[in-house]
C-alpha cells in the first residue's frame, strides 16, 4: 500500500530532524527493553542461595534482553550510516521509515515473549522474533531501494556507484541473516539461539567482510575523512 | 482560558528548542505504545497451537498499537511540517502546543481502551479514543489559526498565502475526519474500524490530494528544495 | 553538601547538552504520566454505561495527570528560559540541576499517589504531591541563584541587572506558590486542589503580571528579537 | 570479542550523533527509575498515620532510587567530559560504547532488586547492584583505553598528554570504588549502604581531589574556555 503509491515526491525536508525523531525512538525502544526484565517476586524468608538460584531461573529474560539490545544497536548503526547518503527526503521515504520505526518499537513484545516462552513452548516464540526482525530486514531494504533507485532518488547525485553496489549487498545480507534466523527457528530453539549468538559478531562487523574484498580505505587519514564505504 | 487569554505577546524564543522538546514527547508517546501489548500469561503445558490461539486472540491489541502508531506519525509529520512555517514562538503558541501535546501523550490509554473492550463494549472506548483525536485536531486547528491569524502573528513576513489557505484546508480536513471518525464510533465498532482503516492512507497522503489541483511541485529540482506546499 | 562544596570551578561546558539533556528528562516524565492511567480491568457483560461509570470513578487519575502535566511544562519553560541567559557551566551548577531533575523524574509517583489516594486518604497524598513541587522549587532556587550571585557567576557580564531582579522575582513567587500548596494540603484536599487550579493560568503566564509594570517589550521587531524579559 | 577484533577500523562518524544517542538513553534510563517506586495498594479505610507507615516502609525504594538516580547522572557527566576529547569514532568504539549503554539501560533491574530485598536477603541484590557498577566501569575502561592507546587512536592530534594521564587516573579510581562496592556488598549491607553513599560526593567531584595537585585551570578567563582537565 505505502511502497506503490505512485502519487508525486513530496517537497524535500531536512533529513535532521528525521533522523533525530528516529534516533530517539531508537534509544526508548532500546531502553524499554529492560522493563522486561522482572525482580523475582519477594518470598518471605528466602536464603541466598534461593534468591541466587531464582535470578538463574530468569535467563532467558537476560539473554533476550542482551540479543535484542545487540540487534538494535546494529540496526541503529546501519540506520545512521545509510543516512548519512540520504540528501532528501520525500514521504513516501518518511513513511517508510515509520514502517522501520513501527517494527523497531514492537521489539520489545517478541523479545518479552521469546523470554517467557524459550522454555516451554519455544517455537511460536522463536518464529515470531525471527519474523519480527524480518520485517525490519525487509523495511529497511525497502527504504534503501526506494532511496537509491530512479537515479539514486535521494542520494547526493555525487553518490559513489561502488558504495550503492556494496549497500545493496549488505541490505540482501541482511535479509538472508534474517531468512535463516526465521528458518532455524522453525528447526529446533537450541540451533536457532545459536545461530543468532554466533552471527552478532558478523553482524556488528559486516565491514570486515567486505574489505578483504575491496582494498579501499586502506589510505585514509585522520584530517580528513574520505568517503567511507561503511553503511 | 488559554486561547482566549489576551495578555501581550511574550518575547521570542527559538522554535528549535520546542520542536525538539515536541519531537522527544512524539517518539515516547510512539515507543509507550508497545507496553499496551501484553505477553500472554503462561500457562503449563500450552501447545505450539494453544499459544498460536492465545497470540491471535490479542488481535485488537495489535490493531489498537498499529492505529496509533500511524495516527502519531501521521500527526508528527503535519505537526513538523507547520513548524518549519513557523519564525519565532510565544508564550499562548507554546501552551496551545502544550495542549497538542497533553492529547497526543495521553493516546496509549484511549489505545489500551480500545484494545480491552472493542470486542466486548466496543461503543464506550471507540468514542473515547476517537474523541481523542478530536481533541488533537482541535489543538492542531487553534494552534494554526493563532499562529497565521492576526497577520501571520507568528509565520515569516514572506510567507505564501496560497500555502496559508493549503494548510488552512488540511486543518479543516483533519477536523472533518475526526469527527467522521467520532460519528462512526457512535453508530457502529466494525464501521468505526473499516472508516479508520480506509482513510488511513488519505491521512498519509493529503497532498497526493491536494496535488491535483495545483500544479505546483513539478519543476522542482534537487539542488534547490522551493517553498514546499506540504504542510 | 552539593551547595557549600567550595571547591574550585570546574572547566566550562557547553549549556549546549546540559539543556538537551535536561529537556529530554523532562519529555520523558511529562510521557511517562500516562502509565498512571489504568484501563478499567474487563468485567464480563459490562454494559455501555458500567463503563462509562467505571471510567468516571477514575476522575483523580485524570486530574492528577492533567495537574502534573501542565506542572512539568511550566517548569520546563520556565527552566528553558533561564537557560537562554546561562553562558557556562560548571560542576556545581551541573549538580544543582541535577537535583532539579531528580525530583522531576520522580513527579509520576506523587502523581500516582495522589490519583489513588485523594478520594480516601487526602491529607497525606496532597502534602507528598505539594511537598515535591516545593522541593523542585528550592531546586530550582538553588539553580538560579547559584548562577546569578557572586557577580552573575554563570551569566553572560551583560546580563541585564533589571531581568535578574525580575527573575528573582519570580523565583520567589515560585516558592510561595509552592509554599501555599503545602499549607492548603494540610487545611484541606478541596481546598488544595482549588488552589493549584485557580493558580494554573497564573503559573502560566506570569509575564503577564510583570509586563503591566514594566513597558519594555512594546518596541520590537520580529526581525531581530531583543533581549527578553521572560524567565 | 569485541575489544580483540582487529578487523581494520571503520571509517569515522561524527561523534555527535552518537553522543546524542547516548544522551538519550542516559536520560530514559535515569527518568525509568521512577517506575520502581510503588504507590502502596490501596487499603479501605486505612489513616493518615496508616498511610504514613506503608510509605516510610519503602525507604529502600527511595534510597535505590536515589544511589541510582545520583550515579546515572555522574557515569553521564563522566561520559560527556571523556566524548569532549573524541574527535573519531570508529566501528570499535561504537560498540564499546554500546556496551557501556547496555548496562546503564540495565541499571532499573538491580535497582529494583536492591529496593526489594536490601531488609530480606540483602547480600544477593547489593552483589548484583554493585556488579552492574563494576560493569558499567570495566566498559568505561575499556571505552577510554581504546581511544587514548595507539597514539591517541581517537583522540586529537593535538591532545594535552598531562590530561590523558589523569583521565588515566580517574578511570582506575572509579574501578576501585566499584571494587570497593563489590567488596563491601560481600561483607555487610550496612557497610555497603554507608560506603554508597560517603563516596557519593567523591563522585560527583573527583576534580576537587585532583586539582589540588595540578595547579592548571587557575588562570581560566570566561571570555575563553582553556582546554579543560575534568574528565
């Protein structure tokens, strides 16, 4: 619906105050995370040892906590990075962002519920992250096609067209990160915690991946900075 | 008692500082509105289907939390885009955005309402949430009327009168809206749904609208954003 | 212990991201009053009107949301316009505020606590509720006349000596004001609540009253705005 | 994993976006605390005295809200100083500073749990309370380490190498402190309590300690800000 609406580009704003109103949703979403995150409730005369084996009992609420703090620390970063290429904004593009922003501030449903469920009926809980952070993937590929298609439609008409190709890469990494992740959860929860554990790294650093391939950035210095080909 | 309140103008303060302050209390009140959707309670011994089942049963939660979410982004870009016509703020605009905001941070409630009881007394909360909106329309429309009143008391001396008569009509038209929406909630909660969901994109896109009718916006180039007719 | 610390200045700041700091505090605690509005919980076959009396019975939730809302953004106009005559900033100062915050942040609770209680048990919640309001007033004293003594220690050395007068002024017509809600939270809750309405668009518009006195301000221009006499 | 990564460093990001970020998040997170003081449930026909009680009886919630409330707002001054001297940032440093935002956004869970079981089963909650502190300094290490070392990797060029061995300084002192809280937490609650908040003003300024070695910052002027030595 919002994607092929073919009406007329809206005039251009400023992509600040955009990027502002995103950063703090960003931030609360991240933040509210925690409130997921319960104080066992207070049983008379509990020894140390009780209270300790309580908070144990309470994994799953930590390592959700942690997975989707990781994640959306990453998506924030790849967000920041992609906009410092976006020149304008439209609001086809706003709207799509919001449609970004409406999955990023879901998040802490599925991460409550992964938590409460891990244990007990773990998959409905694990498709439904998953699922959650695939329609993050596939809003955010959105919003870059739409950004770089038509002629690089709001990037700077000076944009790098080696950039756009690696962006591109990245945004289909991303999907397919996200595709596995809903894949693993259908198989089996103990391979899909795994395989999101052991990709953080990747995801954090997906520019380690790519540099091998391209020897760019190898001669910058700290005066000034180049075209970075991080996004 | 605020708008009608004569006092003299106060002096001008930067309209930077209150559209950030606006724009924190929008992304809050979007982010808040997650905490309206609960994990269902666990219960021992659920089947795969059985939390599939207590998952759909939420279904007006979700509903309720995608309503708003739009409702606020969409009430975020007008409320952003009349801001950039301001040129300086006084003491009544500042309250009368006060107002805007007191509605617009009350909204998870009305939302939450709705979402407890559109299946089981769906009259009391449908109107409560859309009399909401109506009190977010009417702040909207005296926020506007005493800001381009009086000689555009608080717009730019330059400011396009086509433009004021646009935004004047959009105001009208966000007014017209909520009370069909106000209309709807009285007569029938599916009605009441179907008009929300309908008109949805029409809030997103008034000047797809509008654009008809004026040609303007077609000879616009990237380099130099004109005076944007979007508001 | 914060104020008569003498230790040495510490470095200058920028006020920069101290106020934006500070206005993100306040946007979120001015949101986060609504969590203290609670959808009735669902009764089985309640009808349109059971409703309708549940929602009415949570009259003191409403007030008090109202009360702590219009509270908050008179005290961040008021602390955003005495931060547009704050030139540096230092360590004390940045714990002074610090202590202003503190007891914004914890306004949701006296809020909370005189919505549950003023039905029942007034006395205490309305003394806790205007107690905190007194306290924040002190802060912010505290803040003001930390700044403005020892030779405008944090104002820039044009400062104009008539608005500190004007803004001492009002810093103790704060206190009094806050002082008067304590002692009609003692005598009476009707009477308490008269009060803080009554004095509402008082708090708002202060300059109003001090504007009769003095005429500056009647020779501006929008172009450049002239020093202000708000505080 | 994260530290030992010696993938190629990123390109350079304005620091000011992350500083924004994470100014946000410090500012839900201190405004979140609130939300661990309860209103006492309301009893039928309890008094004024009744009342009086329930309240006093949540003096830990008070004072966990306190020590939290005061140590968020002194990590963050800490924060702002060290990011006054970063002039890059790199892939590294972000996440470093995610890490350190990761267990600041925690803060509201061992807080909570401090208030709950400091008078039942205090040596559990003040271990976790003092734990997350230890975290919170070990990141902050970590976070400045990574900057300063390699020749002043984020650093200015130009960076004054006296204040780089006091940030120094003042990084370790802070490790000690919260090893002092680990400690005392092992040891008796009382202990732990008063050693919180006897340290609280040492906190909140180190620079008093330290300025009475280093003669530097006594010839400032207002006109211009010197190169600061609070960190």
């Amino acid at each position: 619906m919002r994607t092929d609406d073919s009406s007329q580009m809206g005039g251009e704003k400023e992509t600040g105050r955009l990027e502002a109103f995103s950063d703090a949703v960003f931030a609360i979403a991240i933040t509210l995370l925690v409130l997921g995150i319960k104080v066992p409730p207070h049983m008379e005369g509990v020894s140390s040892w009780g209270l300790l084996t309580l908070l144990f009992k309470q994994w799953p609420s930590y390592l959700a906590f942690f997975l989707s703090f990781i994640s959306i620390l990453v998506i924030w970063v790849k967000h920041h990075n992609v906009f410092t290429h976006i020149k304008h904004v439209d609001n086809h593009f706003l709207y799509l962002n919001g449609l970004l922003l409406l999955f990023v501030t879901l998040l802490p449903f599925p991460t409550a519920l992964l938590a409460a469920y891990i244990q007990h009926e773990p998959k409905v809980a694990a498709v439904v992250y998953s699922g959650n952070y695939l329609c993050i993937a596939l809003a955010f590929n959105l919003l870059w096609r739409y950004a770089s298609s038509d002629g690089y439609r709001l990037l700077g008409k000076d944009m790098d067209q080696g950039l756009v190709v690696i962006i591109n890469r990245r945004c289909n990494y991303g999907l397919l990160y996200t595709l596995g992740s809903v894949f693993f959860a259908f198989v089996n929860e103990n391979l899909f915690l795994a395989y999101l554990l052991i990709f953080l790294p990747f995801n954090m650093y997906p520019l380690a991946l790519w540099r091998t391939n391209s020897n760019s950035g190898k001669n910058r210095t700290h005066a000034k900075p180049p075209k970075s080909p991080i996004a």
